[in-house]
C-alpha cells in the first residue's frame, strides 16, 4: 500500500491549495459557497468515522451541530465580542462539551444496531430541537438568538471562518487518517463486519465505539459552533435541522463511505452543486430535483460510492495485469457500505444459532 | 489429569424445547474430547452456553477452577477460552493478515499503535505458513474459498494463546484433503499444550483424533467413553438410529 507514504502529503497539498483560496481573490459569494462546502466537509468526515469505519449510520449527528451553534450563542449573551475571534476561542470547549454529551448517549444507542440505530439516533435531533423551541429562558425559543457579528472588514470576512473550517477538516481528516492506520481502525472494522464475533476474540467493542463517537460529535459541535458565529443569529429549526443530517450522509455514501477521501469529495460534489443550482435555477424549487438527479446517477452508476468504485476497478485492473494468464474471473473485493454490510451487522436474535 | 473445564446440570430452554437438559460433562486439560450426537441432540445450544453466548437456565459451568457460568464471551476470552463457529465467521472484508492481527487480543495502549506492527506481521505470518495461507496473505478474507476460512478461523483463534478451544463441526463441508490438515493442526496444536472440545459428525475423524467421546441425546449426555467403546454402546446405536 504506497498510498500510505504518500498520504500525508497529498493532504497537506490540498489543504494548502484550498486554503490559499481566499488569498487569491476569489469572490465573495464564491468564498460563501466554499465556506459551507467545507462546514459539510469537515462533518462528512467526523461522520465517517462512525458511519463508515464503524458501520454505524447516526442520524443524529445534526444535533451536535445545533448542540455547538447553541452553546456559542448562550455563550455570548453573557460575553462580549471585540476582536471577533472570541468564537473560535471557545471551540474547543464546544467540541469538549459535545463529546461528553455524546458518550451517554452513545451508551445507550450503540445498544442498538443498523436501522435501529439510525432511528434511535434521529429522535436525539427532534428532542434537540423541541428543547431548543422550548427552554425559551436559555435559547429564546422561536425568536433565536444573536451572536454580536464580528468587526471584520467586509473585504475578508469570510477568511478567517473559512480557515477555521478548513482546520476543522483538517483535524477530522487527521483522525480518520491515524485511525485506520491504527488498531482503532482495525477493531472498527471488525466491528462493522461482525461485532459478537469481534466482542468475543477480545476486540475492545464498546470502548472503541464510544471513543469514536465522541470524537466524531465532538468535532461535527465545533463546526456547529462556528456556523453559528457565520450567521450570527441563529433559530432552532435550522440549528437542528433533518436536512444537515441528510446532507452529511448523503455526501459521504456518494464519495465512499470508510474512506478518508470520500466523505471530502461528496461535500465538494454535492454541495457546490446544490450551490450552483439554487444559484442558476434561482428562486424555484427545481435545484431540489437537480440536486435529487445528481444524486441518483452517481448511485446508479456506482452504488458503493465514487471512490470505493474507482479502487475496486483499479484493483482489478492491476491485478490482472500482473497476472494476465490467469483465466479466473476477479473476484470482487467485498462490498464497503453497501446494503450487505449492513446484512451482515444485524444482530441474529438470541439463541437462533441452536 | 485435572479438568479444565467443569460442566454441570446445565439446563437451556428455547419456548416449550428443552435444547440442553441437565448436560454435564468434564473437559481435562491436554485432552481432545469429542461431543457427539445426533441432529438436534443440543450440541451447539451446549457451546454457545459455554462460551458465554446464551445464559443458562441452571447448572453451573467451571473454567481453569472458577466459575464462568454468567461470564461472557469476551470476558471467557480473556481467560483463555476460545471457539470457531459451524459457519466460519471471519471477517470479510479485513484481508487474511488482518483477521489473524484483530484476533490477538490487544491492550489499551496497543489500539493506538499501528494497525500492523512488524511484530504481528511475523506473528501472522508464521501461522499463514503453518497453515499454508501464506500465498493468500494480502487477499481479503472474502475471497478465500470455504475451507480456507475455516482453516482462517482456527488459525485466528491461536493468535491469543488459548487454554481450550471449542471446535464446531471443523471438517463439516471441507474436502478431505483439508480434514487431513485440519486434523494434523489439531494434533500439533494438543501436543502444545491447547485442550480442545470439538463437535463433530464426521465419525472417521472423531475415532482417529479424540478420546474421551461424549454423546449427547436430548439435551443430555448418555454415554462418556473412548471411540471404541461409543462405537459398541447400545444406548449410543440407539440414540442415533432411533428406537
């Protein structure tokens, strides 16, 4: 696996050229676009972590988001803002905060697998919301609440939002990239394939869940927490909204789900493209179906995810080169993040292997 | 010789199927003991209850002279206690070096070392060439045809240095050149100091390699005895003709 030693470098080149963007003169609306490309970006791959390494598929993770847009906000209602770069001060506690709110509740959902999982997972968006509706003393309920917007200059605004971001998907880029090289992600992926078998050669099941868990909504608060400095006004039904948790997952199922790559390049697909198409199609609601129609045709063409697909042809394709007498069909490799992974981590009821 | 594993009046229930009724049996160490017994006689309800993957109703079961009668598969685990399933259960989509690695049984503090250090990558390669598995070492565990899982799967279970491993049907859907192997890995493997409880149909296999053969019928053991002796007890002619 050569990939491995060029890893590092390819990232810190892409991270470089993104990160010079705004330095270039790229236009505004273009920097705004980019700006929620890489928000998308950074939680696809905290995502990943546990819905790809792990085969865990959270529909939850939105309200870490609003949990991290929340926490800024009451922050700052009893803080002020000078220099503007307060909100980003506060991140870490933000991602700190998140994980501890995720680990109880991790505890109890991880009970749970596949369909049952992402079920129990999306009701902790909705209790999020309603709480965000209704403890009207500390979120100000249907009204919102304000962040006081930073006195940047209006030639660079975006610039230091988009930088924290980009660091953010650094970071979750970094993780996902130590863990699979790691025997964290060797565990997950036994875990994903089969978790009593895994549980019973010793594989540290729950402790690996839960700290990737953690992690992965730690880092999806911190960019709740900055998306809510962004805005600075921030309401319930967009801070906890179903539609981030659609996003996420679909970003990271069309670039490939347990890659580190995939989950990037989907946010970039997808939400430049949804982008592009609100723009061009305008105040109509045909860049829903646009966006509906982007989407289908990848997965038609290639159900696994775009990069899994590549890989698996360039497998193959390598692989018969280097043996071009052998009459044998290429098996395919095992399908990452298609329907039969998830065959295959439902649990079997009790005592059905009699 | 001393048991190392103690089974006593275990009783399981599925609904109004009494799968083991009152079962005991007795495993010494360094011995390869068979369970045998017809389809249906309770044989698989007996190992998942003691390797911990169903609870049972009653009875007790000793492990190296503790109890282990609630104790789970992981924790059995820990303690040296270790099976392969009538299904091979590898993991598909971790290559066959990686399946060997992931069953070694890591600490703390190894989780966040490499995924493969040079020390598991000899460890495993050293069982691939034993198990002549080498060839196939890069390959994803998906792609190995039936009887090498099952050679995989016992391989992965030797990676943690096990006290007694639990053998269900190993030769079962194998063809007979792999039960040879698997028969000699057995022999190596009980030399070396591995007690072993298998359940096996295959009568040929069970004559050549076990002593003391334990025959189940209905939930319960009916005869214990050497393969000479199973072979000419009439309860056992009994049990698997049926009266």
């Amino acid at each position: 696996m050569g990939a491995k030693a060029i890893g590092p470098a390819r990232g810190a080149v892409f991270l470089l050229l993104v990160g010079s963007l705004p330095f270039v003169g790229v236009q505004h609306w273009v920097l705004n676009m980019l700006v929620f490309t890489l928000m998308y970006a950074a939680m696809s791959s905290a995502w990943n972590l546990v819905g790809g390494l792990a085969g865990y598929p959270s529909l939850g993770h939105a309200a870490f988001f609003g949990i991290g847009a929340y926490i800024e906000a009451i922050w700052f209602q009893h803080h002020s803002v000078v220099s503007g770069y307060e909100p980003f001060y506060l991140l870490p506690l933000v991602g700190i905060v998140g994980a501890v709110i995720g680990y109880p509740f991790a505890l109890v959902a991880m009970r749970t697998r596949a369909d049952v999982f992402a079920i129990v997972t999306i009701t902790l968006l909705f209790v999020g919301q309603t709480l965000a509706f209704n403890l009207t003393g500390l979120t100000g309920g249907a009204q919102g609440l304000a962040i006081p917007p930073a006195p940047f200059s209006a030639d660079s605004f975006e610039r230091p939002y988009y930088l924290v971001l980009l660091l953010l998907l650094a970071i979750a880029m970094g993780v996902t990239w130590l863990t699979m090289r790691s025997k964290v992600g060797l565990s997950l992926s036994a875990v994903r394939a089969d978790e009593d078998k895994a549980a019973a050669i010793g594989v540290h099941v729950g402790g690996v869940k839960m700290l990737t868990f953690c992690v992965s909504v730690g880092i999806t608060a911190m960019v709740g927490g900055v998306w809510a400095a962004y805005e600075s006004f921030i309401y319930p039904q967009f801070a906890f909204d179903p539609l981030i948790t659609i996003g996420i997952v679909l970003m990271t199922f069309l670039g490939g789900r347990g890659t580190l790559w995939g989950p990037v390049l989907g946010a970039f697909v997808l939400e430049l493209a949804q982008q592009y198409l609100a723009y061009t199609l305008g105040g109509n609601e045909y860049y829903l179906i646009a966006y509906a129609l982007v989407f289908l045709v990848v997965m038609l063409l290639m159900p696994r995810g775009i990069l899994p697909t590549l890989q698996a042809r360039l497998r193959s394709r390598r692989r018969r080169r280097a043996m071009p007498d052998d009459p044998v069909a290429e098996p395919a490799p095992p399908p990452i993040g298609s329907a039969a992974d998830y065959a295959v981590s439902i649990p079997a009821p009790n005592g059905s292997e009699r | 010789m001393t048991a190392l594993l103690e089974v006593k009046d275990l009783h399981r229930s599925f609904g109004p199927v009494k799968a083991v009724d009152g079962a005991s049996l007795t495993v010494d160490e360094g011995s390869v003991t068979a369970l045998i017994g017809p389809n249906g006689s309770g044989k698989t309800t007996l190992f998942n209850l003691i390797t911990g993957h169903l609870r049972p109703d009653g009875g007790s079961v000793r492990f190296g002279g503790a109890d282990a009668t609630t104790a789970g598969p992981a924790a059995l685990h820990r303690r040296g206690l270790t099976r392969t399933f009538q299904q091979a259960r590898i993991f598909p989509q971790l290559t066959v070096q990686e399946n060997l690695v992931v069953a070694s049984g890591f600490t703390w503090r190894e989780l966040f070392g490499r995924r493969i250090n040079p020390r598991d990558a000899e460890a495993a390669q050293r069982l691939l060439e034993e198990f002549r598995l080498a060839h196939v070492a890069d390959l994803y565990a998906a792609e190995l045809s039936y009887g090498q899982r099952k050679l995989l799967e016992f391989a992965a279970v030797l990676m943690s240095k096990p006290r007694l491993v639990l053998l269900d049907e190993p030769t079962a859907g194998v063809n007979p050149v792999l039960i040879e192997t698997m028969e000699q890995h057995i022999r190596e493997r009980n030399a070396a100091g591995i007690t072993f409880l298998i359940v096996e149909h295959d009568m040929g296999f069970v004559m050549r390699l076990c002593d003391p053969v334990v025959v189940l019928d209905r939930g319960r053991e009916i005869f214990v005895g050497t393969p000479a002796e199973v072979q000419q007890n009439p309860a056992v002619l009994d049990a698997y003709l049926g009266a």
